[in-house]
C-alpha cells in the first residue's frame, strides 16, 4: 500500500484522489467491472476487503504502482524471488512472468489465502506458497496479527480491534530457502524485520521493499539504510517510497 512523507503527499495529493482512491471511480468498479485486469493478467477481488475508493485504483492501474514500476524495470532472469506479502497474487504474478523462476511467498493473512491461490493458479504462477510469518529471528517473534475493512492494511503493527492469531515460521524449517537470491517485501511494517537480520540470508543479493511512512519515522528509515550499506547493499533504484537494494559485488550484473 502507498504511503507517502510529508512533500510527497503535497506533491501527490491531487493525482492520489483523483484516480488511486476516487469514491466515484471505486463505486463504478466495483459495480460494474469487479476484477482486476493488467497486461493479460485477471485477478478476482471475491474475498478482499477493500473500501470503496480504492477500487479506483484497479480501473488507473495504480494498484501496487510503486512496487510494479521498480520489478518491471529491474526483474530479469536472474532473479529468483521470495515475496513477503501475497496480496491478491499481483507481485507474485509480476515476479514469476518476468523472471520465469518460481517464486516463494508468505502472506499471514488467512481470509484472503484461498483467493490469492485461485489468482495464481489462474495467472498460471510457478509459486509455493506458506500460509505464515517468515521468522528470520526469534527475538521479533509476534503473536498476533491485526485486520481491518481494509486488507491491504493488515499488519502486524497497525493496531486494531480485529486480533488474529499469527502462525510463524522459523526460516531453518523452509526447505530450499537458499535456492532463492532475491527479497521482495510488501508487507505493511515488517522491512524492518527483514533487513536488521538479513545477515541470516545468505544467498541474498537483491532486496525490494516498500518504506511505510505511516509506522516508521525518517530516523528509523535512515537506520534500516545504514543497516543495509552495512551489510554492502546499496541503493539501485527507487520510486515513492518503494527501493531497490543490491549486494556490491552484484551492481553491475546484467
């Protein structure tokens, strides 16, 4: 989900109600087209919460604009993809196509799991999918989840009245992790997780992720940056608030 800092909302602002979150172009979607069309991918939205206005941004494409923009231009071949946050199979989708890999997903939100695997199959993903919180360290480890009207905010730390029972998975029980060199995070809050242990992932050399504004502040954005330069992954690419980092000794593979 988009977030933005201060300057890109009043730069944005205009263009974000006007087609990504639009009442009148949302209530037309879901009325009358109700699913989701990109390239010659079709996704069905049975079993999402979404609020109304956001169905506006599957009529502009501006669902996932951020992410999408920096996967098509940076995904190739040799990236093989683990995807935090399964959605309704869009990433995923994207990911598989555009590296012909199978990818590896971990979406935590178990209303949606059913659809999101109809999506794939459908969209004809090579996937393996874990209905769980990938754990990359048992110090983080959270027992709970939190959902709302709104799917595309569950999280683990937007807090609401709806708590569910997080099921987690340790990523020494994952069979074949290390075949996989490539992260794409899109869950709301949890790149900080990822990145401060991302030393346990050896074979990765490629991280996506998405900054939430809304959770983190610009301190602890700075902090997960310093973490990555640390560990010699630095800054190839990025759009709004999503980024492209890469292991040094990999920026300048093609």
């Amino acid at each position: 989900m988009i977030s933005f800092n201060l300057l890109s909302k009043f730069l944005m602002f205009p263009l974000y109600y006007i087609f990504h979150y639009n009442i009148i172009f949302g209530w037309f979607h879901k009325k009358y087209i109700k699913i989701f069309k990109y390239r010659n991918f079709i996704f069905n939205l049975n079993d999402f919460e979404i609020p109304l206005p956001f169905h506006s941004s599957f009529i502009f494409k501006t669902y996932e604009l951020n992410d999408r923009i920096l996967l098509e231009k940076n995904l190739t071949k040799k990236h093989k993809c683990i995807i935090i946050g399964g959605g309704i199979g869009f990433v995923p989708t994207i990911a598989n196509k555009l590296t012909r890999n199978k990818v590896l997903i971990f979406e935590i939100n178990k209303k949606i799991i059913n659809n999101l695997k109809l999506n794939l199959k459908n969209n004809k993903v090579q996937y393996t999918i874990f209905n769980n919180n990938l754990l990359l360290n048992n110090k983080d480890k959270q027992k709970y989840y939190y959902s709302s009207h709104n799917f595309l905010a569950t999280s683990m730390y937007r807090k609401t009245s709806k708590k569910l029972k997080l099921n987690n998975l340790n990523y020494k029980k994952i069979k074949d992790l290390s075949n996989f060199n490539t992260l794409v995070i899109d869950g709301e809050g949890i790149e900080k997780h990822y990145i401060e242990n991302i030393h346990v992932l050896k074979k990765i050399k490629y991280i996506f992720f998405e900054f939430h504004n809304d959770i983190f502040s610009n301190i602890e954005k700075e902090k997960i940056f310093k973490i990555l330069n640390k560990k010699k992954f630095f800054l190839k690419n990025k759009f709004i608030n999503s980024y492209y980092f890469i292991k040094s000794s990999y920026l300048n593979d093609k």
